[in-house]
C-alpha cells in the first residue's frame, strides 16, 4: 500500500514538473522574441493604428511623445502630442492630458502589437473646418474592414469637442466597445449640451454602414438631467393664477423632450455629414409609443452633429420659456417663433395605437411634421372610441403668421374635459362635474403675433359647434324655471336673489355660431333645446382677457297637466353674464308668465 502511493505521488509530482517546464519554456521563448522586438517601435505602431481606425489614418503620436510601458503590457503617454499628413487636417486638432493603453499579450507572441484598450483623458477635439469633418467622416464610413482584427474598446474622459471654435460639447464622458464576437459596437456615456447633461446609450449593428446613406440597424437612449426648480417659485404650486393655462402646465410639461424620463427611438439610422435618416423606427417616450420615419438635414452643408446640438440648445430654451412664463400666470408673454429651426429641415410621419396622453386615450394616433426655411406645418389624426375623431392641422411661418383649422367628429365632450379637469384638482373644492353630450365642431382660425397673446389679439375666423342628448353642469334651469311658474318671488324686500335649483340642465340638442375678429369672438348664435326649454344666446368673450359679455333668454313651457283646476304658466327669463371665461357671474332679469288655457309656447305674459 505504501509503495503504491508513493508511485502516485511521484507521476503527480512528475505532471507538474512537466507543466512547469512548458510555461518555462514559453515565458523564455517570449522574453527572447520581446527582447528581440522594438517595443517603443510596435507599440507606437499598434496606437497609431487604432487612432486611423478611430478616426484618420494620418492621425498619429508625433516622435515627441514618450511611450512609458508598465507591467501587464500597460502603456501609458503622459502628454501625447498628435500629428496629422494631410494638409486639409490642421495640427493640433487632437490634444490629450494623457493615453492609456492595454496590448493584447498573444498578438505580442506573435511578434505584433494589438491595442485590447485606449483610453484618452481630458481629450479636446476642434473640428473648425467642415472640410477636415468630412474627411474624417468618410473615411471612417469608406474604410475598409478587417474581419481579422478585433477594434480596441475606446474609453474618453472628461473630453471637449469645439465646433468653429464654439465649445458645443463638453463634460464627455464616453465607451465604445464591441458587442460580443459580432460586428455591432456599443457606445454609451454622458455629455453637457447647452443647459442639460445628456445621457446616452447607442447600439449599433454596423458601425461603418451607420456613418452612411446605406445605414444600419440600432438602437438609441436619450435621457436629459433635469433642472432643479426654486421651491419657492415653483409655477406648479403658485395658486394664484386661476387660468386654464396655469392647471394645463404638467401637460404642457410633458411635451418637453427634455424633461424626465428616456427618449428611445429603435429602427434603421443612416448617419452622413449632413442628414440623420430614422426608417421603420420605433419613438418611445413618456408611455408614448410611436412608429415611422424622421429625417433631420442641414440646409448649408454644415455639419449635422454641431448643427443638431444647436437646434436642441435653441428648442430647449424657446420650450423652457414658454412653460415658465405660462407657469407664472404671463402666458400672453409666451414666445411665438421658428427661429429655432433656423438652418434646418425636419420632416416626419408617425403613427401609433392605444395611445394615452393627459387622461385620453386614443385608439389610433398619426402626426406628420415639415418644416422648410423656418416654416412649419403640422397635422394630427386622432380617434377613439368615445373620443371619436379629431383632425387638426396648423401652420407658423417665419413672420409669426399662424393659421389652424380642426374638426371633432362624435366626441364625448364629457371625455375631453375629463384629463383637463384632472389638472384642475388642486383649484377645486370635491370633485368637478362635467358636462355630457355628443360634441360635433369645426374650427378656422388665423392670426398673427410673437406672443401668444399678440395671436390671440389679432386672432380671427370662425367656430361652429353642436352638441346632441346631454347635459350642462351647475344649475337645473328647467327646475329653476318651473319655481318661478309656481309663483316664487325674488329680489323683495321678503325675498333675495334668484339661486338657481341645484342640478344639470337636460338638454336633447345645441347649435352655436362664433365668429372671431381681432381677438373678440362674438358668439352669432347660441341655442339650448330640451325637453320644455329653450336658451338663446348672444355676446362676446374677449380671448385674450377672458372677459364676458353675454345676455340671453331662458323660455320654458307650460308643463303637461289633467288638473282642470291648475293653470298652466310659460316663463320667460332674461339674464346676463358677465365676470370671466373662467370666473363667470349671472344675474337674472324679471321673468315674465304667461297664462295659458294649453300648453305651448309663451304669447300674452302677465309680468311679476
């Protein structure tokens, strides 16, 4: 027993000794042929390679630059100095505070250097020229590929890319790194753009095919840090301002595509110097999911990448302002202008299905969008099942002249107040009560102004609306109206003012007429019919302050009796209303009777 476990112990001892002696003996192979190898040379080599692929083939270390290498084939230059051959590329365009770099140790083996990493801190890119971004951009999506070498994974700090000697990106933070055994990259990081830090996370299929007209498959994540609000002067809390404009502000907010949460659009991108194409793609944000096409291009032949930078920094500042000013009650102040798609054209179809936005829900949703020389045009196609259909479409051009048009088809007016009402909780005391009806409407309108209140100032055209088998929230007219055909008195000495009887007013049809001139819309006709009851109309309402003009006249019939001994009364009440779109007041006029042998309509009327 013992000699057989001393023969085992030896062949384990024998293996081991035999494994020693073959790394031995390829350490010692390795330390002969790296001796024998210009490291300072092949490393030099490998990174000058590695920046052509990244960016030029003439981009390179200059002989200046010290190459220092560390255990681990860690290569590490201090203070690179960069140098370019072509003479289009300008010297210096390039800059670092240090380079780092990792060499792939079987590739060295072989007597060849391989960078497996490259890592540039505080890099500062200057792209003064259009020329020389054209150059590196082709050259890049021309280049051929090596399917026999695997690209480095690229690691920037803290980097800055200048554009015509602008600061247009700064604060780059950025990874590029191969997906797996395959083709595709990954490159996510975070830059500062204008006022807002984004984040981003892109994938991509074919990096080479991305930067072309051909394009390639991806997927991209945007999301932008959001900016911190004064507590104490924070609109969304400021109940002082009781306008509609005011309670609609979180939804407003929620078209801002800089506010909270991801943008990620997946689908086909095509990527050349002076145009972003999106195909087939997919444009998710907010819960709000659409699908189709965008195609974002230069007008001057600038580059699209500073030029796209400039429209996000001058769209988030005409956005911002416009939710701040309606935040703080100055909505007449809201800038109206495209001077934001200046040097710009932007063109897009999307579509989508159980779409919800504020409280609606729409079953099918499209949105198309131009825009040429600082004119834009959009139109929308919405439906739902109680929402019913809406087509809207609107048009601003350079010189502030605005024109829209919409037409709502079968719409639940109770569904499209809902959402707004929603905002409105925290003005309101229990819970509001909306008006029920079928909706029916179609709207002209056209003004012009660099406010939102100029527009409203100058703002004319017309509006026709109907609505079928509702009712209308605050009063029962017909209730109030029958106190009155039983005798009830008001404004005595006895007596108070008239309150009407608590309730909703039935109705089986409206019809209004509102023409609208220089700010004023002037409401032609206005007609209540129920069961009973007639309501006629007339007036103005200024759209700027909201201010009400209206009188009107409320008629209701003699009631249906077989009491021979009860005798039947029409009422007849004028009243007026003043205040307020939003803060309206009523008072009522002396009502008129009418004794009648049979029900009908008011004739002879005995005053009270």
């Amino acid at each position: 027993m013992m000699r057989t476990g001393n023969g085992q112990s030896f062949g384990l001892a024998a293996r081991w000794v035999m494994v020693a002696l073959g790394l031995l003996s390829i350490c010692a192979g390795a330390f002969l042929l790296l001796s024998k190898l210009n490291l300072d040379s092949v490393v030099r080599d490998s990174i000058n390679h590695e920046l052509g692929r990244l960016a030029s083939s003439d981009l390179m270390l200059h002989e200046s630059s010290e190459v220092s290498i560390r255990p681990g084939f860690r290569v590490v230059v201090a203070d690179p100095v960069f140098t370019v051959d072509q003479a289009s590329m300008a010297e210096g365009f390039l800059t670092s505070g240090r380079l780092d770099a990792t060499l792939r140790v079987a590739p060295l083996l072989a007597g060849r250097g391989e960078v497996a990493s490259l890592h540039l801190h505080r890099p500062h890119i200057s792209l003064d020229q259009d020329g020389l971004a054209n150059s590196l951009w082709s050259e890049f999506a021309f280049a051929e590929k090596d399917a026999s070498e695997t690209p480095a994974n690229i690691v920037v700090t803290d980097g800055v890319l200048d554009f015509a000697g602008n600061t247009s990106i700064s604060g780059l933070n950025l990874s590029v790194m191969q997906r797996g055994t395959s083709e595709g990259i990954a490159i996510n990081g975070d830059f500062i753009a204008g006022s807002h830090r984004t984040f981003m996370d892109l994938q991509v299929d074919d990096p080479h095919a991305f930067f072309s007209e051909g394009g390639s498959e991806g997927a991209l994540s945007l999301s932008f840090d959001a900016v911190a609000a004064d507590e104490d002067n924070n609109p969304s809390d400021d109940t002082t301002d009781n306008s509609l404009f005011a309670d609609l502000l979180p939804g407003l907010s929620s078209l801002n595509i800089f506010g909270p949460g991801p943008l990620l659009i997946d689908g086909h991108f095509a990527v050349t110097p002076t145009t972003i194409r999106l195909s087939n793609a997919t444009f998710s944000k907010a819960g709000i999911t659409l699908e189709g096409d965008l195609t974002l291009r230069t007008t001057s032949n600038t580059l699209i990448i500073p030029g796209l930078q400039t429209l996000q920094v001058s769209a988030d500042a005409v956005i911002s302002d416009a939710i701040k000013r309606v935040g703080e009650g100055n909505w007449t102040t809201a800038p109206i202008t495209t001077h934001w798609l200046r040097g710009f054209e932007i063109d897009f179809d999307l579509e989508g299905q159980d779409i919800a936005f504020g409280g609606a829900a729409f079953d099918t949703v499209s949105v198309s969008f131009v825009s040429r020389n600082e004119n834009m045009s959009l139109d929308m196609v919405a439906q739902g099942e109680t929402l019913g259909r809406i087509e809207a479409s609107a048009e601003i051009d350079r010189a502030a002249d605005l024109s829209m048009s919409a037409k709502i088809s079968d719409a639940s007016i109770y569904e499209i107040l809902q959402p707004i009402s929603r905002k409105m909780q925290k003005r309101l005391i229990g819970t509001p009560q909306l008006p029920e009806g079928i909706l029916n409407a179609d709207l002209q309108l056209a003004g012009r102004g660099q406010t939102l209140g100029e527009v409203f100032e100058s703002m004319a055209g017309s509006v026709t609306a109907s609505m079928q088998d509702g009712s209308l929230t605050g009063a029962d007219v017909t209730a109030t109206l029958e106190t009155l055909a039983n005798g009830r008195q008001f404004m005595t000495k006895e007596k108070g003012p008239l309150i009407p009887a608590a309730g909703r007013t039935q109705f089986d049809f409206i019809d209004s007429q509102v023409g609208i001139e220089a700010g004023t819309a002037r409401i032609s006709r206005l007609n209540i019919a129920g069961d009973r009851l007639e309501i006629d109309m007339l007036g103005e309402v200024g759209l700027k302050s909201g201010a009400v003009y209206v009188m009107g006249n409320a008629q209701l019939s003699a009631a249906q009796t077989t009491e021979t001994e009860q005798v039947a009364k029409n009422v007849d009440l004028p009243f007026g209303i003043g205040g307020t779109l939003f803060s309206p007041m009523v008072a009522a006029g002396v009502p008129q009777l009418e004794i009648a042998a049979t029900p009908g309509r008011p004739g002879n009327t005995i005053q009270r």
